[in-house]
C-alpha cells in the first residue's frame, strides 16, 4: 500500500500573503492546539495535506500518520487501517499492528475521506465516538487517543444524499472545517510560492517579468501542485538562470496542458515565443538566435551527426551538447 508513515522530509509551511491564506493560517493556529476533529476541503492541489502538517505541528505530539483512504480496498482493507490478531484469517501468523495504532498519541489524516469504503466509515464513526477500535479477529477493543483530520476535493454534502457517505460521520467530522480557495481566486499568492519553489533549486533561477505575467494570468486547474510541476519543468529545460516565455510555453505543452489551458495561457505563450525576431525579419539579430540557427544548419549539414557538427562549428562536443540542451534542440532532420 503506497503509505509512508514517516516521511523524511520537513513539513512545508504555507506560503501566501492573501487574506484567504491569513485566514487560514490564524484559524490553524486557533484550532491546532485542540484535539477536536478536522475536515479539510479543496480542490486538487490546494495545500489540503500541507495544512493538515501545519495543523499537526501547531501542536506536535506522536506522528502524523498519513492514510490514503482511496488504496484502503480489497479483503485486508480492515487490517491496514485496525490490525489483526494472530489467526485472524488465513496467512495471519503473526499479531499486525493497524495504521491507527501508528497514530496512537499522534494524529491520523484520513487523506480522500470521500473514497472510505461503508463498512470502514462505520468503524472510524465508533472510534470517533468511544475512541476504541477492535483490530480484525480479536475479542478486545483497544482505547487509542488519536486526532483525526480529514480531507477530500469531493462535495460531502453530495456524496452523503447519493448514500456514499455516512450523515451521521459527515457531522462527527465537519465539527471544524477548514475551505482551502482555488489558486485562482488567491493569484496575489503565485509570485510567493513561485520563489519557494524556485528556492528548493540548487541552481539560481528568476522568472522574467513577461513569463511572470503569464504565470499569473493562468487559471491552474490542478492549482498549486500544477504551479510546482510547471516551475520544475522549466528548469528542467532550461540551463540558464532566467526562466523565459519560451520555457513556459514547452513545459505546458509537454505536460499535455494545452487542452486545459484553452486559449490563454499556451496561446499567449506559444505568440510571445513566435515574437521572437527571426534571423529574416529583422536588421539586427541577436546573438543566440545566430548561434541556435549555425547549430541548427551544422546539424542539418551532418545529418545529426553531432560530433562533426562540433568540428565544423569550431567548439568541443560536450559544448554543443550544452548548447543543444540550452536552446532545446533534440533532433534535426533535413
Ligand atoms: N500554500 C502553500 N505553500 C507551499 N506549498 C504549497 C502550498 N499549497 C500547496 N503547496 C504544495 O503544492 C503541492 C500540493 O499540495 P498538497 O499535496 O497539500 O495538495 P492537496 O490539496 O492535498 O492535493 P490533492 O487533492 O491532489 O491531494 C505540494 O507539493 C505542496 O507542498
Ligand atoms: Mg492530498
């Protein structure tokens, strides 16, 4: 099951200075301290697991033991999350300690709430309630104090009139809820969270203003997870510190975004990096426009043999390769 209960890395805070962040971050730093449950909703890619940590760390006892509601199926579901005893069923020769006895004394985030099968809702609702659990095939129940936050991009009130979802564990659950916005009803936050995410590079890098403006002007359906993914794809193709235009269009384009973009942001991307002046259409050329051209054309004249395009270029092998790499020319054909 694709849980890690202790990751190695340090939970990120929330970054943003939008009033909706503010309001978030006081009421985590209000409700933190408390052991009542947590229900956290948003979109895709919001931060619904970064605000959990935070929560987690307001007051920090025991573990954060993250639980993917969405992987708990199949027979041994009720295992994974309660345990069994030696015997339970076949193939249990030994005692299994649950992911809730993980959390015992910590905190347990039920990530996908919405996705928690009936039949464990009705175990979660008890330990909700008289804070025990039974683990699989044992007579005992085990008393555990555990906080439970709990978090979905799923509409609960929907899944619960459709008989997806328990009314009654809605109501246990949504006791605090915390609403995460969309990304794109917070823009004043990308340029923060650009810079975190740039600032995790060994190298330096900087948007440049124009690719900024596109950055913002972009809706982010997958919101600030897709922000993170795009930022990592152009310094991935980029081998200069300044993050162009040009970047942008190609990472989006790669990861198959165009679509979902619609006009705005690839369209605006792809015009900007179509603006830039070719060798034929203006007096003056600039430098590396000249060089990706002479690249382009010993390349051509070799037949993608790179190694006498160097030759013929004048500069080293792991040169060109560099500059391959920089002006993101993969393969020429004639
Ligand atoms: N306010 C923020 N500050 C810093 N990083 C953030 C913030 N919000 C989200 N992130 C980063 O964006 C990525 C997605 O965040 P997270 O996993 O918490 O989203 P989620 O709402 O749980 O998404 P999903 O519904 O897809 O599970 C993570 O890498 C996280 O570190
Ligand atoms: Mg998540």
């Amino acid at each position: 099951m694709p849980i890690n209960p202790f990751p190695a890395y340090a939970p990120p805070s929330i970054v943003g200075q939008s009033p909706q962040i503010q309001q978030i971050r006081r009421m985590i730093e209000r409700v933190g301290k408390s052991r009542s449950p947590v229900l956290i909703l948003g979109e895709t890619g919001t931060g619904k697991e970064v605000a959990a940590r935070a929560l987690h760390q307001a007051e920090p006892r025991g573990s954060f033991i993250p639980i993917d509601c969405g992987s708990l199926v199949g027979p041994l579901m009720e295992s994974e999350l309660f345990g069994h005893a030696k015997g339970a069923f076949t193939g249990a020769s030994e005692t299994k300690k649950g992911l809730i006895e993980l959390a015992n004394g910590g905190t347990a985030f039920f990530d996908e709430i919405g996705d928690l099968p009936l039949e464990l809702q009705v175990k979660l609702l008890r330990l909700l309630q008289e804070r025990e659990y039974r683990p699989v095939g044992s007579l005992a129940w085990h008393k555990v104090d555990i906080r439970v936050i709990a978090a979905t991009h799923r509409n609960l009130v929907q899944q619960v009139e459709r008989g997806l979802f328990r009314q009654d564990l809605f109501y246990r659950l949504n006791v605090i809820a915390l609403r995460l916005p969309p990304l794109r009803e917070r823009k004043e936050d990308i340029p923060a969270l650009i810079e975190r995410f740039l600032a995790k590079s060994s190298s330096r890098y900087t948007v440049t203003a124009e690719a900024l403006d596109l950055l913002k002007a972009y809706d982010w359906p997958g919101n600030v997870r897709e922000l993170q993914n795009c930022l990592d794809r152009m310094m991935a193709v980029n081998s200069g510190p300044l993050l162009h235009t040009q970047d942008l269009a190609s990472s989006l384009i790669n990861f198959g975004l165009a679509q979902r973009a619609g006009k705005t942001l690839v369209a605006a991307a792809t015009q900007n990096a179509a603006a830039i002046p070719h060798p034929s259409s203006r007096g003056v050329v600039r430098l590396v426009e000249m060089e990706r051209v002479a690249i382009v054309d010993a390349l051509k004249q070799t037949r993608g043999d790179r190694g006498m395009a160097a030759y013929l270029l004048g500069i080293g092998r792991t040169t060109l390769y560099r500059k391959l790499k920089e002006y993101q020319i993969d393969a020429v054909s004639d």
